[in-house]
C-alpha cells in the first residue's frame, strides 16, 4: 500500500471515529440532561415527601396535645355543662386529626401522600442513578474511541462503539422502565 492511499485510509478512518466521537457526545448530552432532570424531581419529591411528614407530625402533635388536655379536663370538671361541650368539640377535633376526606389534611391521608410521594422520588431516583451509569459509559466509549485515533488500533473503535450501544440500552431503560 502505497503512503498517499495509507493516508488517504487513515484520514477515512479518523472520520468515522470522529463521527463515532460526535454521536457519542451528542447521547452523553441526552443522557446528562435527562439524568439532570431526574434528580431534580428526586429533589422535588424528597421535599414535598418531608413537608408532607411534618404536616403529618403537627397534626399528631395537636392530637395528641388535644387527647392529655381532653382527659386532664374531663377529670375535672366532666359534671359542668360548660367542659362537657368544649370536651364534645376536642373529641370531634381529635377525631378530624385522624381523617379529613374532604380536605385531605387528616393524618391518614397525609401518610398516603407522603408515601406516594417516597414511592415517587425512589422511581426518579432508580432512572436518575440508570442515567448516570449510562453517562459514565458514554464518556469511557468516547475516551476509548479517542485512544483508537491515537493509537490506530482498529479494535479499540468497534469496543468503543460497543460500549455506546450498551449505554444506549441503559440509558433507554433508565429512561422508559421504572
């Protein structure tokens, strides 16, 4: 083989490994940006999960406050017509505490969203940690398929291309798979 057609061969080759390098990139751009956004919304979620228990918390807290006032009250002066009402109104407060359907702010209900909440941010926490595995991937693909340039070892391309495909598979159930 003659040098210009040598040359002429490498400077192909090069091509398509910076092609190679550039489609790697552009998936690592994907990858990252979708990964980004998934640890935002496992921030989200957190947030809204913590602000839900301490909701949950101050309710348990009156109630519980409200129950001890209830019956210190209620052996004192359960006779007098007076206590026996304000007693019937905390009983009906504790009760709410419990279950407010119709505000979804009783206790029960805030342990619910809550729960959906943790449940929510540990599905957005999977796919965030499935991207960040594929972006890995896609930066050692990129590092490798770099190496092949430099080193000319044919080998390291077809590795560094079958690593990006693998990542893509990774980064495609991170992205539509809970």
């Amino acid at each position: 083989m003659s040098d210009a057609s040598h040359e002429i061969q490498h400077h192909a080759n090069n091509k398509k490994i910076a092609l190679l390098i550039a489609v790697l990139a552009l998936f690592l751009a994907i990858s990252e940006t979708v990964g980004k956004s998934y640890q935002t919304e496992v921030l989200i979620s957190q947030m809204k999960s913590s602000d839900l228990w301490a909701f949950y918390q101050s309710k348990n807290i009156r109630q519980s406050t409200l129950k001890s006032s209830k019956e210190i009250v209620s052996l004192v002066g359960k006779d007098d017509p007076k206590t026996k009402s304000i007693l019937e109104n905390w009983q009906k407060d504790i009760t709410r505490y419990d279950s407010e359907p119709e505000t979804g702010d009783g206790k029960k209900e805030l342990m619910e969203k809550a729960k959906h909440s943790e449940e929510e941010r540990n599905v957005y926490l999977k796919k965030y940690h499935r991207l960040e595995i594929a972006s890995a991937l896609l930066q050692v693909a990129i590092v490798i398929a770099s190496a092949s340039v430099i080193t000319g070892i044919a080998g390291l391309f077809w590795l560094s291309g079958g690593i990006g495909i693998f990542s893509l598979f990774v980064m495609t159930f991170g992205i539509f798979f809970n």
